[in-house]
C-alpha cells in the first residue's frame, strides 16, 4: 500500500509539472507565498492592461478628433464648392443673357444697317432720274437757246 501511494504522489506530482501549474508550484514555498506571488502577478498584469487601454484610448481620441476635424473640412469644402457651383451656374445665364442681348442688337444693327442701305439705293435711284431730267431740261432749254440765238 506504501508503494502504491508512492507510485500515485510521483504519478500527481508528475502530471502537476507536465501541466505547467505544477511547475510553478514544485518551489518549497508555501501555498500563501504563491498566492502573494499569483496576486502579484496578476496585479502588474492588470496594470499593463490598464496602461494599455489608456494608449488605446489616447490613440482613439486623437483618431476621433482628427476625424471630426476632417469632417468638419469636407462639410466646409462641400459647403464652399456647393456656393462656386451657384456662382458658375448664375455668371453662365448672365453670359447666356448678355450673348442674347448683344445678338439681338446685332440683328436689329443689321436690319437698320439693310434699310439704310436700301433707302440709299432708293435716294441714288432717283437722284439719278433726276440729274438725267434735269441735264435733259437743261439741254433742252440750252438747245431752244442756240436755236433763237441763230433764228
């Protein structure tokens, strides 16, 4: 019986190292030593998370105000290209209306430059039927002159 728990304490004590917890345990400290070491331990690991998760939180907030900067840059952007777009869309009617404009005074600069042309034709036409009549008058008073003059 002796034997077998012998065999049994190195067979426990055997699997306690294989596992990894036993091997922490296989120091000849107390069980309260190991817990002070185990609280210890856990302790420092708490508070590399927590410094961790401070970094991280740090990194977050400089991402989120970074983002709400540049956020706040494109609705300004958006804001001022939305304003060009109207500028562009008013100063394209005003040139459309200004083209319209000068057209339509072209036209009407044509259409007067078309009839004071005309009128000038009209005026040279009889200007010349008159100068013809009134050479054809003035030769025949000169000829009824010449025709006296030998009668």
């Amino acid at each position: 019986m002796e034997l077998e728990l012998k065999i049994f304490k190195e067979k426990v004590i055997e699997d306690e190292k294989n596992s990894g917890i036993g091997s922490m345990f296989d120091d000849e400290k107390t069980s309260h030593q190991h817990i002070n070491l185990l609280k210890t331990k856990y302790m420092k690991m708490r508070r590399d998370y927590e410094k961790k998760m401070q970094e991280l939180n740090k990194i977050k907030l400089d991402v989120i105000s970074d983002q709400y900067i540049l956020n706040s840059q494109i609705d300004i952007i958006t804001q001022h290209t939305a304003k060009l777009y109207d500028n562009k869309h008013d100063y394209e009617l005003q040139i459309k209306k200004d083209l319209f404009d000068t057209d339509k005074k072209g036209k009407e600069a044509q259409k007067a430059k078309l009839s004071l042309e005309a009128d000038l034709r009209q005026l040279e036409s009889e200007l010349k039927k008159e100068d013809d009549q009134n050479y054809e008058n003035v030769m025949i008073l000169d000829q009824g002159k010449v025709r006296d003059e030998y009668s």
